[in-house]
C-alpha cells in the first residue's frame, strides 16, 4: 500500500475515533442533564405554566361571553352556559395553581438538600480528563465516607471533624476545576498556535497536569483517611487522622486558587 495512504488512514482512524469520543460526551451530557431530578421538576412546573395559562384564556372569554349576556348581545343560553363553563373553568384553573405550587415547594426542598450538578468531564483527549475522572469518584467515596462517619453510631468521631472535612473536600474540589478549566484553555491554545509557537504552551500544559495529579492525589489522601477512621471506627485519634489529611487538602487548595489566580 501507498504509504501516504497509509498515513491519511491512520490519520482519518484517529480524527473519527476522536470525534466519536466528543460525540459520546456530548450524549452522555444531554442525557444526563435532561435526567436530572431539578431539570424533570422544571419541566413539569412549565407545563403547568402552560397549563393554566391556558385556562386563564378560556376564563376570560367565558366571562366577556357572561357579560354579553347580561347585556343582551348574546342569548341567554350563551350566558347561562357560560356561567357554567366558568364555574368548571375555575375549579381546574385553581387546581393547576395548587399544583404548580406543589411544584415549586418541591424545586426548593431539591436545591437545598441536593448538591449542584457536577460539571461535565473534559474530553476524552484532554489532559485533563483522567485526573478528572479519578476526582468525580474520589467525591463521591468521600461523600460516602463522611455521610457514615456523621451518623449518630459513630459517636468516636467528632461532627466538626467530618464537617471541616466535607468543606474542604468541596474547596479542593473548585480548585481543581479551575486548574482544569485553564488546562483546557491552555489546550486550545496549543492547537491553533502556529507549530513554532506551541513550545510554551505544551511546556504549560504538562505543568497544569502535574498541578491536577498533586491536587487529585491529596483529595484521595482525604477519602483514604476517612476510610481508616471508618474502619478503625474504634480508633484513639480520629481527630488527628481525619484532621491531618484535611490539613493536607487545604494547602493544596489554598496553593491551587493562588496558582491558578
């Protein structure tokens, strides 16, 4: 075979397997944003909306109707059927009010006892998607941990602990993604500079890497100190155990807002 054919195949191969990649993505986040709890009741309260609205419409001719029939414009059959159709109007109208308020109540229960949405994951041929990925599942065997060391069962474990712990584990977590949003940033830079100019920018890239592993790492060094305690539950000190690694994670977020200004 041409061997410049054999490059441009190799070339297309890698270009579409890369865009199947950033096309699953995007799936996955369509659906996962159109799943999530708070997007579903959104969706409903807008069609309730819509709803009464929409009764509100046929309330107001039935009652332009009612009044043409008081004047005599109109039959006194129209009147008496539009009476009627208000008074039926009305109980549906009011229902839809009650559950759009339902509705409502149940949106502001979601958001303060659900935490926000997670950003989406960079792409697959990002830099920045492996560390990324190790930090969603670290957040959530975190968010595990703690929830069971919180507990009433564990009375060795003090509640300020667990309570510094899950506020710094959400600080490290922000820094994280915004070394990752420079990283990517960085990225798109570097493919579209000219080829003598890419030098800084990969050299850039490489250390916004070795930020996110340092940081990524210490977040893990916070979920494995809460796994000892748990499973030391027992344990003398779980307050330095549990407090030292939170210590930890806090100066690398602190070094990480500072790095990434």
């Amino acid at each position: 075979m041409d061997p410049r054919r054999r490059v441009a195949g190799e070339i297309a191969q890698v270009v579409g397997a890369q865009l199947q990649g950033q096309l699953a993505d995007q799936v996955r986040r369509r659906v996962a944003a159109w799943n999530d709890p708070r997007a579903k009741l959104d969706r409903r309260y807008r069609r309730s909306s819509r709803v009464l609205t929409f009764w509100l419409i046929v309330l107001a001719i039935l009652s332009a109707l009612g009044v043409l029939a008081l004047v005599g414009a109109v039959p006194v059959a129209a009147g008496v059927a539009a009476a009627i159709g208000i008074a039926g109007t009305g109980v549906l109208a009011a229902r839809t009010g009650v559950r759009m308020r339902q509705l409502n109540a149940e949106r502001e229960r979601l958001v303060l006892t659900t935490p926000p949405p997670r950003p989406p994951l960079p792409a697959r041929a990002s830099a920045a998607r492996e560390p990324m990925e190790r930090l969603r599942d670290a957040e959530d065997a975190l968010g595990e941990l703690l929830g069971q060391l919180d507990s009433a069962a564990l009375t060795s474990v003090p509640a300020d602990s667990v309570a510094q712990a899950r506020a710094t584990g959400r600080e490290a977590s922000s820094a994280l993604r915004a070394v990752s949003m420079q990283l990517q940033a960085v990225e798109r830079a570097r493919d579209t500079a000219p080829p003598l100019e890419r030098g800084p920018l990969v050299e850039g890239v490489r250390r916004l890497r070795a930020q996110l592993d340092e940081g990524v790492d210490g977040y893990c060094g916070l979920v494995a100190a809460a796994g000892r305690v748990l499973a030391e539950s027992s344990a003398a000190h779980p307050r330095e155990i549990l407090g030292d690694a939170t210590d930890h994670l806090a100066g690398l977020a602190s070094a990480l807002r500072d790095l990434s200004g």
